[in-house]
C-alpha cells in the first residue's frame, strides 16, 4: 500500500494554552485589520499564559515597528523552538534571515513556507506586509493568494492595497479599498486607508469625506484631526488659484 502523503494547510500555533493562543489570535486580528485596540495586552497575556508561546513572541518581532522589540523577542522565540512544528520554527528561521539581512527583497524562506502551508491566509498577509514597500510586486503575489483563499478577508485587500500604490496600479488599489469597505463597513482603517489613495491621486475632496467617516468611527485614530487641518487647507488653497 502506497503511503499517505499529508501536506500541512496552515501553519500550527502550539501552545500549551488555549487561552493564551485566543489572544493571539486577537492580537493578530488587530495588528492585521490596523484597529487601534490594545494588541500588546493581550500580547502579555497570552505569554502569561504560556511563556515559551514562539508564535507569539515570533509575531510580535515581525509586526513590532521598534527594532529593540523585534530583536528581543526574536531572541524569546529562538529559545523556545524546539518546542516548537517544523513551519514554527521555519518562521523563527525567515526572522532570523530578515534581521540578519534587511535589505532582502525576496522573503525566499517564507515563500518556501507557504509550499507546506499553501492554505494560510494570514502567512501569504505576513509576507505581503514585509515586503509591499521593499518589493511590492512580489508582495501583491502575497497578496492576491491571501484574499483569494478568503474573499472576506479585510485586512488581506487592506495591504494588497498598499502594494498596489507602490506598484503604481492605483485602479486596482482602489478596488482593494473598496473590498476592504465592504468586508469591514464598520471599521474606521477601510476608509483611511483609501483617503491615502485618494491624497496620492489628488482627489482632496473625496479623501477628506473619507478621513472624516474613519475618524466618526473611531476616534483612537488621533492623527486624523490634523490630517483634516491640511486636506482642508490644500482645497482652499486649490480653490483660490
């Protein structure tokens, strides 16, 4: 009898607690679908849960902005990785590549995680969000796998999206956006993330109503206010020519 050949969809998330492994999967939500919740307290609860959580810590160094972060707990998820499914500890791997290497363009080593792991929405995200400002065509190939594994998937076209600007292709990040909109009406990230669009293509008017709806939605989004301030000032300033 021929041997059953099983292929991994999606990366594992061990942890020895279920609890600490709901609030990754909250952290994720947020830090992905850019609402301005509190992901770094349920970063802490999930590691008071489960100390040795290497996706955890792998997440937060691969989201963090601060570079001290991304080193320390790349470190923490270094420690743990033994402990860890092979995919897990490909990840600390590709980490490790990316911060000892961050002019890479190519992410290589999670590319050849999403070949054993072909179904993971949030690893095709991952990999388009590292790379959609430092090679946005290969992070729109990311990309494009994300929401089409998940056609619901908001945050997926939210940075599809991105990449697309940087790629110059401002009608199919538009349709992103609007993707992004319809998946998550109720979020104020949809729609400041097409007034972005809007500001690069010069459309003031229709990027203010959109950053005034995303601000009316949720006011953790402070820099609004003074975006406002500009946009307004640049139309008057258009208006007076």
């Amino acid at each position: 009898m021929d041997k059953k050949v099983t292929t991994h969809k999606t990366i594992p998330i061990t942890t020895s607690s279920e609890k600490a492994k709901e609030h990754f999967e909250k952290a994720r939500f947020l830090v992905q679908n850019g609402i301005n919740g509190n992901p770094v307290e349920h970063y802490e609860k999930a590691i008071e849960l489960d100390s040795s959580f290497v996706r955890m810590y792998n997440f937060i160094s691969m989201y963090s902005q601060d570079d001290s972060i991304k080193k320390q707990n790349h470190q923490l998820a270094k420690r743990y990785k033994h402990l860890v499914s092979k995919e897990e500890q490909m990840l600390v791997d590709a980490t490790e590549f990316r911060l000892n290497n961050p002019d890479d363009i190519y992410e290589a080593k999670l590319f050849e995680l999403t070949e054993l792991n072909p179904s993971d929405k949030y690893l095709h995200h991952s990999i388009c969000f590292l790379l959609f400002r430092k090679n946005p065509s290969l992070a729109i190939k990311a990309g494009k796998k994300s929401v089409e594994l998940d056609k619901d998937y908001g945050s997926g076209y939210n940075i599809l999206g991105y990449a697309y600007i940087n790629n110059n292709e401002f009608d199919k990040a538009n349709e992103a956006f609007d993707n992004f909109i319809r998946c998550e009406p109720k979020n104020a990230n949809p729609y400041d993330s097409k007034a972005d669009l809007m500001l690069k293509l010069g459309n003031y008017k229709e990027a203010l109503k959109l950053k005034q709806k995303a601000y009316k939605l949720d006011k953790s989004f402070d820099w609004i206010p003074e975006e406002v301030v500009d946009i307004k000032a640049k139309i008057d300033s258009l208006t007076n020519k």
